[in-house]
C-alpha cells in the first residue's frame, strides 16, 4: 500500500486491540507490517524509532506516532495516534461505564487469568524480534542481556540505563569496535 | 462504595495530572506513577478503587496506562473527564516524541549519533524483555497456562502469525478454560 494517512490508519487499528499487557505485545506485528509487508521503513530505521520512543517520555505505544510522523508526517502521525490508541479507548471507555453491572466479575477474573499467559508469550516474542533487528552484533545482544539483568536485579534508573547505553556504544566505537 | 471527601477535580484538571504525569515519566512505570499521585498524595481515590481499575486495565486490550487515564478520569469527573484524562496522557508526550525524533533526524548525518542510538536500543531492550521474564514469572506454574505461553510465543516467533490471530485464537481458549475453571 502507498503511504497515505489513511492506509496508515488501516494498519494501526487492528494493531490497537492486540495491545495486551501494555504496547511491547504490538511491536513484533508493528515490525512486520511496517518493515517486511509495506516497506514504509527499513529494519534499522524503525529500530532507531524504538530506541527513541524508550527515550522519550509517556506511554511507550507514542512509537506509532513516531513511525507515522515519519512516513508521512502530520497526518501520518494523527492517523497512527488515533489508530493505536482509538478502538482500545472506546473499548475500556465501555467497560468502565458498564462496571457497575459486572458486579460478578467472572468473566473479568477470567479475561485477566487467562490473557497472562498470552501476553507473557507476546512480550518475549517482541523482544525476542527486536534483538534479531538489533545492529552492532553480538556486543548489542550482550548489552541488551545485560541491561535486562540489571533491570531485574537492580532498581537503576532505566534512563539512565539507556544513556550509559549509548555512550558504551561511542566507546566501543572509538575503539573500533562495532 | 466509599469516596474519599474531598473535591472532585475539573476535566482540566485531570488533563493537567495527566498531562505531567505523561511527559515525567521516562522509561515506563506510569502506574507506579499513578498510585502516588491519584491514591496516596491527593486521596482521589481508594486503593481499593484504584486497584480494581488497574487490574482491568490489564485484563483488557489497550496500553495499561492510557486505560487507566480513562477509567480514572471517567471515575473522577464522568465522561468529559474520561476524555480530558485521556488527550492529556496522549498529546502533551506525543508532542515531544514527534519533536525528539525530528531532532534525530536533524543529527542523523553523524556517523556516530546512529551508533549511540544502537547502544540505546540495545539498552532499551532490557525494559522489554526485563517485562516479559517478570511477567512470565507471573504465570502460574501448572502445564496448561505454560503450554499457552509457549504456544504464543512459537506462534509470533517461529510461524509468524499477526497477533490479532494469535489473541483471537489462542487467546479465546485460554480465557475459556479460566472461565471454566473460575
């Protein structure tokens, strides 16, 4: 499809309801149909919009707005906004409204039980993708290993994390290594 | 049901809470965020209250915190405030990503800002898969929900199915045992 706002738009909205257990779960698809189905960006092009959306502050799913800022601009971003957020806002906007009648809450106990799992296989699927697209080899998955341990072991700023990412890098590269 | 006695904040507001909330946030743990400025600093709300939101918000499709801005937002200051709580996690921050991002570009004719920003993603990564190893951890330790894990992330990985397919399906069966089992 041509990049247009509204083709943009198409390819958000069904991402919108597999956003289980927070936007990671979306990014594998997101991958797939930007990179691999419409060539709108390359691997690497859309790995540096992650990395900038992790930068950036607020809701990590904004990485649409990003991708459709920079296929087609001002347009691009509003459709890619409204599209992976929109469906899911009308959604929860329901469900919160009817709370009071689903006062047996079964089927909710039911909703969270059983997506755990799925989104627990989502999130490490997207991870799993991400280091695959990761450039600079195997010193860009060990320092992605490592900044996971530290993450789960350690409560270190993840910004923090990012930037002493970044200047390892620069480092590394003086050295000329990746 | 119970509400703390103080007064109820405008759509305004709660687009302004939101509004920082979102743009203060580096790096995830907008939740966490959340509680504390919600539950514990202005007493807007009971834990409890709190609580029942966030596990909704999980339980159902969507981004966790753009969920709970809504329901919040909703359980505060009705439809209107739903809708101020919303735009003010979304737009303030989306603002700024656009303009970061145009920023990288502008910078992008340097060699070495794309080899930081491979550093940085390599980093990033940890947030991700950090998330999904706690989150896996979460998953009761019995054949069945395990087996759903590992199906999900054989359907992504190795057949490559869209998501949409792999909730729809895989997704729909798991909820239906739990509810059989519930």
């Amino acid at each position: 499809m041509p990049p247009t706002a509204f083709s943009i738009l198409l390819v958000f909205l069904p991402l919108s309801l597999v956003t289980i257990g927070g936007g990671q779960s979306a990014i594998a698809d997101m991958h797939r149909q930007i990179v691999d189905v419409n060539h709108w960006l390359s691997a690497s092009q859309f790995v540096d919009a992650f990395a900038i959306a992790r930068l950036a502050p607020g809701p990590g799913s904004l990485l649409a707005t990003l991708i459709g800022w920079q296929i087609a601009g001002f347009w691009g971003a509003l459709a890619a906004t409204v599209g992976i957020f929109g469906p899911t806002a009308v959604l929860i906007y329901a469900v919160t409204s009817l709370w009071s009648r689903y006062q047996g809450a079964r089927i909710l106990t039911a909703l969270e039980t059983g997506l755990r799992p799925v989104a627990a296989g989502m999130i490490l699927a997207a991870s799993y993708v991400l280091i695959q697209a990761l450039d600079g080899g195997w010193f860009a998955r060990g320092l992605a290993l490592l900044s996971t341990a530290l993450l789960m072991l350690t409560p270190v700023n993840p910004l923090l994390l990012i930037g002493a990412g970044a200047g390892c890098f620069i480092g590394l590269h003086m050295l000329a290594l990746v | 049901m119970s509400e703390p006695d103080v007064p109820r904040p405008t759509p305004l507001q709660l687009f302004l809470i939101f509004a920082r909330i979102g743009l203060t946030s580096f790096g995830g743990g907008l939740s966490g965020w959340m509680l504390r400025e919600f539950v514990q600093r202005r007493r807007l709300l009971s834990e409890e209250d709190f609580l029942n939101g966030l596990s909704i918000a999980q339980a159902l499709p969507g981004v966790n915190v753009t969920n709970m801005a809504i329901w919040i937002g909703y359980r505060l200051a009705g439809r209107a405030g739903a809708a101020a709580s919303w735009l003010g996690i979304v737009v303030p921050a989306a603002i700024v990503i656009v303009l970061i991002g145009s920023a990288f570009a502008w910078i992008s004719g340097y060699e070495l800002s794309h080899v930081a920003l491979d550093g940085a993603a390599a980093a990033a990564i940890g947030l991700s898969l950090a998330m999904g190893l706690t989150a896996a951890r979460r998953v009761p330790r019995r054949i069945f929900p395990l087996a759903v894990m590992a199906a999900t992330f054989i359907a992504v990985v190795v057949l490559h199915w869209p998501l949409l397919w792999t909730v729809l399906g895989i997704g729909s069966l798991s909820v239906a045992v739990a509810y059989h089992q519930a």
